[in-house]
C-alpha cells in the first residue's frame, strides 16, 4: 500500500469515510472534539433524546461520527480546519496508543498488569509504552507491534506511536489507559469500543500524525494481541438491551433511533420492524434486505398515518438505517421507502391496537 501525503482534513476525514471509519470534528490544531451546541450543554441533557445526531449535528464528540459522505463533505465545508478524530468502536478498530513520556520506572506490577515479572528480568532503561510493549511481545515469543510495517503506524506529536489493527472479526474490544496497573501495558492505551483517535495526516500546535512507513491500511489484530486484550479485561460486556440485536450498531444510528421523533410505542413499534433490516447489515447483499426495508417503511407509513409519528423525521430514520445498512445505495433505498410509506400511510397504524 502506498502511504498518503496530507492535504487537507477535509480530504482526511473523506479518506477515513470511504475506508468505513466514522469521523467526527476535532477542535483546530487540537484533538479534543469541537464542543456541542448550547441545547446540548445544559445540564441534565440526554443524548437519548437529543434530535441534534439525528439532524446530522456534530454534536456529542464521537457520537455524533459518521461515515455518511454527504454529511462530511457538510461539516469540513463549513468548517475547513476542524480536525479529524475516527470513532474506534464502529469503525472496527483496536489501536495501540504507545506513549513516549519519559517516566520514572513504575511499579514492577505495574509494567504489564497480571504478569508477574521476574525478579531475574532488569527493567533498568524501561522509560516509555516502547518499552513495555516490547516486553510484553518478548515474554509472548511474538514480533513488536511497535516496527510492525504491515500495518498503519502513526507517528504522534509527542514521540509517540499510534498502531492502527483492524478488529471487525474480533469480539467487541473497549478502550483503556494504560497506567496503574491496569489496561494491556504501562504507557499504552487502547482504543476501541468508546474511544476515538486522531486520523492519520492530522496537525495540531504541537506537530503532526504522521505514517510511518509504507502501510496505510490497517492488519487484521493479530490473535496473541487479542487473546492479551481478553486476559486484560478489554472484552466489552454483551448487550442487556433485546432491542439492539445488531452487535456493531453506529452509536450515531443509536441516538437517531431513541431520538424524539413519535411516541414511545410508536417507538417500539418501529423498532421492531426495523430490527430485521439492521440485521442485514452483517451480511454482504441479499438477506431480503429490500423486503424488510419495505416492511419498515410500510409500518411508518401506517405509525404517521395514525398521526404518533413524524413523516418527515420518520422518513430520515429509515434513511439513516437503510444507509447504515447498505451503504452508497442511497437512491434505491429511497425508492423503497417512499413506495412502503405511501403504502403504509393508507392503512392507520395504532401501536397496541389492531391492524
Ligand atoms: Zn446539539
Ligand atoms: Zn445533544
């Protein structure tokens, strides 16, 4: 793989779009996410019925992140320096975030949690996540992430190295930092499920995130990594929620669902037809997906009808999913929907009641 030259971070944040990353705004030359809206900073705001990710606001950090090329091209439009961050979890990343702060040595315990590090082994020298890293590879008899040049590797401002692995196979893994005896080793934090990284190519006052190397795409996580993410409690904890079957759902599409667009049994109702089409989105084509878009929309139809559903924000709802599902089919799924709501609107649907 060719490596990239940056350009600008609405080039970046378009890169990371077409690779299946969500983007969501960093603050200029930061990487903080740019603040939410006013609404969105009051006290005892809920992100569960907040109608901003809905109506493609940036707001909420990474929540808001998304892969919709539209939308991207909306938000780097308006503002051409807002930053790049990638939300790990629903792009099915795991990154390695290696520090370079040169520290005192910590506890011995400390270095690789849950490995009892022998008294024989000299850890004088250890400084840095470099370190420790290297160490946990060497105990494992397995390469150093750290020069791994078949994956994307990126340099960061402070010295530091960001190890980009691809996790989609893998189970769900969460974020950690690595620093007092918790987390995969002293001065290296995950990313993943919860947590977001700075793209690649990205600026800030203190330098650049810059490849290393030739790779530009991320290795599959390799196994002894994600058997040591496992043994480290990085294993996110199944779903409770019956009504979110769909293991990797955008957390953008999430707060879109709970968004206050109809009533709670409206809600529910919708959701459970459109729990089958979100189930598509595991499978490459087919699965009947068009069939259970149709359904969805049919029922919508029916929910607005009975006027405990918004037409238009109902419609963008099931846009959103449809895109979420089959990506870039945008045209078609339009067509489905509008021909299931037309449908669906001659036929009032009362949530509980009787067809
Ligand atoms: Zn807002
Ligand atoms: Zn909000």
């Amino acid at each position: 793989m060719e490596s990239r030259t940056y350009t600008s971070p609405a080039d970046v944040a378009q890169w990371c779009a077409a690779a299946g990353w969500p983007v969501h705004p960093l603050v200029p030359h930061q990487k903080t996410p740019v603040a939410s809206c006013a609404a969105c900073r009051l006290p005892g705001h809920r992100t569960s019925d907040c109608p901003c990710l809905a109506e493609g606001r940036w707001c909420h950090g990474l929540l808001a992140a998304t892969t919709n090329r539209a939308r991207v091209t909306d938000w780097w439009d308006s503002q051409p320096g807002f930053g790049v961050g990638v939300a790990c979890g629903p792009a099915g990343l795991v990154v390695l975030d290696v520090d370079a702060h040169a520290q005192a040595l910590p506890q011995r315990h400390e270095v690789l949690p849950g490995i009892a590090i022998h008294e024989t082994i000299d850890l004088t020298g250890l400084s840095t996540g470099y370190h420790s890293l290297a160490l946990l590879a060497a105990l494992r008899g397995q390469p150093d992430p750290a020069l791994d040049d078949l994956t994307l590797r990126v340099r960061t401002p402070s010295g530091g190295l960001h190890i980009w692995y691809d996790a989609t196979s893998a189970p769900r893994l969460r974020s950690s930092v690595g620093r007092g005896g918790r987390g995969l080793a002293w001065q290296v934090d995950v990313r993943a499920v919860g947590g977001y990284i700075v793209a690649p190519g990205m600026r800030t006052r203190n330098g650049s995130y810059e490849h290393v190397g030739e790779c530009s795409r991320p290795a599959v996580l390799p196994d002894w990594l994600r058997e040591e993410l496992e043994r480290t409690g990085h294993l996110e904890k199944p779903r409770e929620s019956r009504t979110r079957p769909s293991a990797r759902i955008d957390p953008a599409l999430a707060a879109v669902l709970s968004a206050g667009w109809g009533s709670e049994a409206a809600r529910k109702t919708l959701e459970t037809v459109l729990e089958p089409v979100l189930a598509c989105a595991t499978t490459a084509s087919g699965a009947g997906f068009s069939d259970k878009l149709n359904r969805a929309a049919f029922t919508a139809g029916g929910l607005c009808a009975a006027g405990v559903a918004e037409p238009a924000r109902v419609q963008q709802l099931l846009e959103e999913v449809a895109e979420y599902v089959r990506p870039g089919q945008h045209r078609r799924s339009a067509q489905i929907i509008s021909s299931g709501f037309t449908a669906g609107s001659q036929r009032p649907l009362i949530p509980g009641g009787r067809r």
